[in-house]
C-alpha cells in the first residue's frame, strides 16, 4: 500500500506540472497583450511607454522558456502577484480556498445524506411508491439547469418569503457569504447557515440525483451476491445484512464518485458562486482568465488540481477499508 501512495503521489506531481504546462502554453497561444490589459487595454489606447514599462515590470519580455520557469516557481511558492489587483496570489488562495472547500464539504454532505439515503431506500422497496418518487425526483433533478434552479430557489426564500412575510428559518439572504463565523474551521453558524444553505444545496443538486440512482443500482447488484444470501439464510436482520454485507460492497462505486465530484466542487462551482456572490476558487479563476492574469490562473488552477488529485488518492486509499479482498492482496498495484 506504501508503494502504491508513492506511486499516486508522484503520479499526481507529473500531473500537476502538466497541467501548468498546458496552461502555460494557452496563455501565449490567446490573443490580445497582458501589458496592454494592465494598462487598461479596450478603448482607452494606453501609451506605448505606459506599456513598455509593464512589460519590463513582469518580465514579459524574456523568452517563453525564461518566463516558463520563472512562472513555475512562483506558483510552487505563491509567490506571484496579479496583474490586474496587484494583489499577492499567496493573499488571492487563502481567502478563496477556504470558501470553495467549506461549500464544497456542505454539498459532499448533502450528496451523502440525501443521495445514499434514498438510494437505499429505493433498492429495498424496489418498485414501491416511494422507489418511484426517488426515481422521479432524481430524473427531474438532473434535467433543470444548475443556473435555472439557482435563481428560481433565490426568488422564493430570497424574494418571495420576505414579501410574504415567512417563518425568519425560511429568509435567506440571497447572495453573499455571510459573517464568516465558522466553527472549527468548517461548522457553520445559525446565521452563517443562512447565507451556505442555498449555494450548497444548488451544487449539490445534481449530483445527489445521480448518487442516488447510482446507490440504488449497487445496493441491488451487491443484493444478489452469495454472501448476502448466507447472510440472510442465517437470520441476521435486513438492517444488519444492508449495513455489513451489503453496503460495503455497494458503496465502493459510489465513494469513487464523490472524490472526483469533490476535486469537481471545489474549482468548478463557477455558476452557483456567480449566482450567489460566493468567494471562491471557481468564480475568481474565470475572471482572471477573461482578463489574461496569467499568476491568478496558474496557482488557482494547480490549487484545485492538486485539491482533485489528493481527493482520488484518498478514494484509492478508502477502497482498502471498504473492501477486505483490497487488504489481504496487499492494496492496489
């Protein structure tokens, strides 16, 4: 197991220079001059002086190769600053980071209680009312537009219940972050509550539905394995044999989904951040891309990489505990 980790590990740095690599490489094949940008670009036709200047402030002079691994390090140290704010990227990564990681924590949880949660219910009523409402609910789940359900969830707590004059648990502030009281690092606040619930549950949503389906679809297969025929011809309860024979097997599938929707979550949540004003990783990365500020976009983006390749090792590495056959052949090889 030790030389499988040291594996992934190296496996993961030969990804993340890669991954810089080719955005590197992008960042020169676009068009348009970072030095004109900073200057103000557009319209307002920047003195060329203005923009020698600039140029030679960030070294946007030397050759691409001189650039390439004066880039690499600073990334490796956060040690850039951006064009645009000129604000120190070290400073851009320790307030976003933890917002995309606290959001993303609340809707992982939410995939896990809601979307196993009536994944198993609907395996063990196959074909009941209740399998049919999950079925239903998850089908429909998938089909509405992160975007769209976002701002129809904004008018009603945001919009319509203060109009109406709702219980004060169903108000919520429709965009912002809140007072940033967190406890223990990611335990929300009653008020802090208010401003996460909604931003957690949109990017949770779809892929609840799909974690549910894919519960029902495992709990069934793993169901029909000899083990848990033995199991059951030996009395044990239905709850006992679901939780230690069934599960286990069931759920390997399915851990698998959310450490890659996690490394997902953190990075990507662009349009629930946009729609509700929250401070993280995916809604700063696109600015910075639309406006060429190549340090922002090189340590954000490795940021989320390395958040997505550790979540996979941690899957690969929980694959041993879910799964006695993993521990006695000695892990993955």
């Amino acid at each position: 197991m030790t030389t499988f980790i040291v594996r992934r590990l190296v496996s993961l740095l030969l990804t993340l220079l890669g991954g810089f690599t080719v955005l590197f490489i992008l960042f020169f094949a676009l068009p348009g001059d970072p030095a004109e940008l900073m200057a103000g670009g557009g319209n307002k036709n920047p003195s060329p002086a203005v923009v020698a200047a600039i140029r030679e402030k960030f070294h946007l002079n030397d050759s691409v190769a001189e650039q390439y691994v004066r880039r690499l390090g600073e990334t490796v140290t956060l040690s850039g600053t951006s064009y645009q704010t000129k604000e120190p990227v070290r400073d851009v990564v320790a307030e976003r980071l933890p917002n995309s990681l606290r959001l993303a924590v609340w809707a992982i949880a939410i995939e896990i209680t809601v979307g196993v949660g009536f994944g198993v219910l609907s395996a063990r009523r196959r074909n009941s009312f209740a399998d049919y409402a999950s079925t239903l609910s998850a089908v429909v789940m998938s089909a509405i537009p992160v975007f769209v359900l976002a701002y129809l969830l904004k008018q009603v707590t945001g919009v319509y219940a203060f109009q109406h004059n709702w219980p004060d648990a169903l108000r919520l502030p429709p965009i912002g972050i809140g007072p940033k009281e967190w406890y223990l690092g990611f335990i929300p606040s009653l008020e802090q509550l208010k401003y996460l619930i909604q931003p957690a549950i949109i990017l949770a949503s779809v892929s609840t539905a799909i974690v549910a389906r894919l519960t029902r679809t495992t709990v069934l297969e793993a169901s029909t394995m000899d083990h848990v025929r033995t199991a059951r011809s030996k009395g044990l309860r239905d709850g006992e044999v679901t939780r230690r024979h069934i599960l286990r097997n069931a759920l390997i599938p399915v851990v698998t989904f959310l450490g890659i929707d996690f490394g997902t979550l953190v990075g990507f949540a662009v349009l629930t951040e946009t729609v509700f004003d929250w401070p993280g990783l995916g809604s700063k990365v696109a600015r910075a891309a639309s406006t060429g500020d190549l340090p922002v976009v090189l340590a954000l983006s490795m940021v989320v990489m390395l958040v997505y390749g550790l979540a996979n090792l941690i899957v690969d590495v929980s694959y041993a505990w879910l799964d006695p056959r993993i521990r006695r052949n000695g892990g993955a090889r």
